[in-house]
C-alpha cells in the first residue's frame, strides 16, 4: 500500500521536475537561505569566541587566526561560568526527576483508574496550561519568601515542577492509553500490587515517551530566564542564564567574552539536540501549549 | 475490574502532582485574581481598592504603549512566523527531498534559550563594532543605532519571530504530510498541480492546524519576556515594553504587587479574548469554503 503511494508520488514529482525545473530551484534557494539564518548565527558566535574582543570588532565575518581560549578560560574563572552550569544542572536536573517520577505516577492513574472526580481533575490539568508565568509568579513569589526559600534552589524547582507537570501527564497519559491491557492483566493475575505493575509493567513500556517528558522539561527549565531571576538574586545560587544576563549588562562590550559564554551555554543543548533530535521536535510541538 | 478502582492507590499516585499543582498554579491563579483589587505590596499593606488598579491600569501611558507593541508582537508572529512556517511547509513538501535536513536546521533556534539568542542579537547590533554596522560601513554607508527609539521596537522583534518559524513550520509539515495521497492523485488526474493545487487542496485541509497555530502565536506574543528583557529591558522609554516585561518591572522594582498582578490578570484576559475571536473569525471563513 505504502509502496504504490510512493511510486504514484514519485511519479507524478517526475513529471513536476520536468515542467518545473526553475520553479524546484528556486524553491530550493528559498530553503538554503532561511536554513542560513538559521545556522549562519551560530557559525558566527563560534568562530568569534576564539578571537580577542578588538578582531571581532575589526573582522567579525573572518574566520578565527588562531584557536585561542582566552575567552573561555576569561568565562570560566572571571565570570564563574562553572557555577552557573553546576547550579543550572542542579536545578534541571531536580526538576526532570520529580517531574518524570509524579507525573508518570498521576498519569498512570489518570489513564487506566475508574473514580469519581477524574473528568475535573483532567480538565483542571487542560486548564493549567493556559496560565502563563505572569500570572502564577507573584503569590509565588511571596509565598516562597514567606517559607524562606528566595535564593534557594529548592524556591525554583518548587514552581517549576508545578510548571512542567500538567504537560508531562498529558503526553504520558496520551502514551499509557495505547498499552494492551493484556499485558498488565498478567501482572494483576499473578498478584502484583499497583506499584509493582507500574514500575515493572507501565514504565518501562513507556520509556521513549518519558524520554520526551525529561527532554522538554529539561530544556524548558534550562532555557528559563523569567522565573529564576525573580527567585534567585544571589550570584551564587543563579543558574547560567541569569549570569549570562548579568554578563550581559555588566560586559557587553567585551564581545569576546560574550561570544564565549553564549557558545558555553549553547553547545551542551545542540549536543543533546542533535543526539535526541526526534525526541525533542515531538515533545516541543506536543508541548505546543506551554511556554 | 477491582484493581482499577483501588482508592488508596488512587489517592496515593495521584496526591504529589494534584498538590504541587494546587499549591503553585491554582492557588497563585486565584489569588492573582484576588490581589488585583487591592493595593498590596506583598508583605505589610494589603488595602482593598476595588476597580482602581484597573482604572489606573487603562490610564498608565506605558500601559498603552506596551499594549500597542503586543499587539504588534501578534500581528508579526501570525503573518510572519506562521506565514513564513507555512510557505517553508509547502516548498519542502513541494521539492520532497532534503525535508529532515531541513526540519533539523530550522529547529535550531527553538532549542537555545531566548537569553542567549537575546545576548547574540544585542552583539549584532551593537553600535561600536556590531557586524551590522561593520558590513554598513564596509559598503559606504552610516552605521545605524538599531536600537534607537525608532529601530528597537523592529530590531527586537527580529529574533522574536525568527526563534519560532521553525516550530510552525514542523507543525504544518506533519499536517500536510498527513494528507492522504490519493487526494492529490485524483487532484493531479483533474490537471490541478502547483500553485492551485496549494490554494485549493493543501491548505483547506490543513486549515484546523493553521488555526491551531495562529492561537498559539497569539497566546506565544503575550508570554515574551526574556529576549525583550535581555536586548532593551524595554526601553529605550516604553519603545519595546510588552505587558510581561512591565508587569515585572512595576511589581519587583516599585513593590507594586497588586498592580503588577492586576497587569497579570490582563495578560490572561487578553489571550482567552484575541484567540477565541481568532477562532471565530476564522471558523467563518472556513463555512464559505
């Protein structure tokens, strides 16, 4: 079936090629060139950060003379750019375990228990998503400070498990659905107790689906600049993006400098992207609604 | 079955993620609500105020100037972002090969955070040895302050928009990839092909998710923040202040909470109100068709 489809498809982009031949071309510059907005950017940040601030100024477009670290080694130990990836990885790294671990748990429930008062808990979650951070973070803020957890990473992780766990359990919810139930009968047949067919049924049936989950939570709280630099204002504590920002301010002419921290904070996440690419584009237009 | 109606189960599963959405989204929500109608500056004064915050709030100068760049921010990410996502959709579809490589590359910026982007976008347009200016100069003409009053509202927008193409264009990919084949056969056999073949075949059928993507521009323009911070904090005057970014500026800078949460409550209203007109609008369109 699948077979014919092409064969038809390919044979009818044949006789397109034919009379469309300018056309196809021209379709095709219109690609490269939005795919070179896209990765000219980048290209340009890299090969930067190797140069000293006064050759960017000078050359920017030119590639690098020599493969110099200075603004990296600069980064590192004028700017604390250590820390701040410690501090961003203790964070989202928090948050993509309880987000995986109580969302998976919820979404289990939600998809296969029969109870009263399910429809409002699921429509409760719908609806969770349509609240932006603006509208959350001021008792937020006010009742952290009052539980005196401001400057603490815990003040952050706690809203933003909030924040990434109504999405997760859609999607897991979504995935659970699908699994036979023959396979948990057996489980249940043979005597195990909810967690048992959970964790050793449920969740590892489930594993690429929680892959995408830990993915875009993770990227959702790495990439987050709103909420982290109204929670945590202390330099210590901060993640990478608020440093950047800071930098930003302080050292925006410094462009060296700049270029090397952008390229520090960029080159783990295009690492991650590239290796879990499907992962990531499913999970970011499944998780559409959030932001 | 029993198993599926194990209350303690239910409870115990359940209970961790209802709390911490109970806690940190419904009860906030609420009391942003609530907060709105009092002038409170989140610790010692807590006055009821009725309506003023509001009336206050349609008064504030920098209130109108920052609605009118939202609206702005709305209008570029439907025309732009989706529009361009959409032609992107329909070349790839078009020229079939190259589609992964394509849909990897333009991905790219959705991944890297908005401060980053906004730290890279605030370097090319830097005034003293900016590339942009430095290609300016390299071919003759003036350098440009393009974050002047008059430049920065577009200037900022410029990495708005450019982040999410890519996610409208996988988006509408999926959907026009959805189409079922046969639908352009029988189209091709009718002598349809090309330009015609988009109008009258590829986008009517896609016309729910184009819908679905318009309302997530719409609701996407009202949660900008972090680049409009990063690049102008705003400024300079109110030329690039969105609602976000002077919703925090009024609550964490002057300690205004109940105004900034008023601002807040706005914010929300506006999304639920521009995207079911949206809906609407073009619910009728698709009638006609």
């Amino acid at each position: 079936m699948k077979n014919t489809q092409l064969e038809t498809n390919s044979r009818v982009s044949m006789k397109k090629t034919k009379s469309l031949g300018i056309g196809k071309l021209v379709a095709y510059i219109m690609l490269i060139l939005w795919a070179f907005t896209t990765i000219y950017p980048l290209a340009w940040v890299l090969m930067n950060s190797f140069k000293p601030s006064n050759d960017i100024i000078l050359n920017s477009f030119n590639l690098p003379s020599s493969f110099n670290l200075m603004n990296y080694k600069n980064a590192f130990t004028k700017m604390s750019i250590g820390r701040g990836y410690v501090n961003s990885l203790i964070i989202s790294g928090t948050v993509v375990v309880f987000v995986v671990l109580f969302g998976g748990l919820a979404a289990y429930i939600l998809a296969r228990f029969e109870f009263k008062g399910k429809k409002v808990i699921y429509t409760a979650l719908l609806g969770s998503l349509l609240f932006p951070a603006f509208a959350t973070v001021v008792p937020v803020f006010v009742m952290l400070y009052k539980m005196n957890l401001i400057n603490k990473h815990v003040g952050l992780i706690l809203p933003q498990v909030a924040g990434n766990l109504s999405f997760a359990i859609i999607v897991l919810m979504g995935f659970m659905k699908t699994i036979p139930m023959e396979l948990e009968e057996a489980g249940i047949v043979e005597g195990c107790n909810t967690w048992q067919v959970y964790t050793k049924i449920i969740a590892p049936i489930s594993k690429s689906s929680f892959a995408t989950v830990a993915i875009f939570t993770f990227l959702w709280s790495y990439n987050d600049l709103f909420l982290s630099l109204i929670i945590l204002r202390t330099k210590s504590v901060q993640p990478i993006n608020v440093l950047l920002n800071e930098i930003s301010s302080q050292y925006g002419t410094d462009y060296g400098l700049m270029t090397a921290v952008i390229a520090i904070i960029i080159i783990p996440v295009m690492a991650v992207y590239l290796a879990a690419q499907q992962f990531i584009i499913k999970g970011l237009t499944a998780g559409a609604i959030k932001g | 079955m029993k198993y599926y109606k194990n209350k303690r189960a239910i409870i115990l599963f359940l209970f961790p993620a209802v709390l911490f959405i109970a806690v940190f989204l419904y009860y906030p929500f609420f009391m942003s609500c609530y907060k709105s109608f009092f002038n409170w500056d989140g610790f010692a004064t807590s006055t009821f105020i009725g309506f003023d915050n509001y009336k206050a709030m349609f008064k504030d100068l920098q209130v109108r100037q920052a609605i009118k760049n939202t609206f702005f921010m709305m209008f570029l990410a439907c025309a732009v972002q989706v529009g361009l996502g959409l032609l992107l959709a329909i070349i790839v579809d078009h020229v079939s090969k190259g589609a992964k490589f394509f849909k990897t590359v333009y991905f790219f910026p959705i991944v890297i955070s908005a401060t980053a982007i906004g730290v890279m976008f605030k370097l090319f347009y830097a005034y003293d040895g900016g590339p942009l200016n430095n290609l300016l100069l390299r071919f003759g003409k003036e350098p440009v302050n393009w974050l002047s009053y008059e430049m920065a509202l577009g200037s900022v927008s410029v990495p708005i928009i450019w982040q999410y193409v890519g996610f409208y264009f996988v988006i509408l990919l999926t959907a026009i990839n959805g189409i079922p084949q046969s639908l352009y056969e029988s189209a091709y056999l009718d002598g349809i092909t090309g330009i015609t073949k988009t109008i009258y075949i590829t986008i009517p059928l896609i016309w729910d998710m184009i819908k679905v993507c318009l309302v997530l521009a719409i609701t996407g323009s009202l949660k900008v923040f972090d680049m409009v911070f990063v690049i102008t904090r705003g400024g300079p005057m109110s030329a690039t202040e969105l609602l976000g970014t002077y919703m925090y500026k009024r609550t964490f800078f002057d300690n205004r909470f109940g105004y900034g949460s008023t601002i807040a409550v706005f914010i929300v209203f506006l999304g639920i109100v521009v995207s079911s007109v949206v809906n609407r609008v073009l619910r009728s369109e698709e009638i006609t068709y």
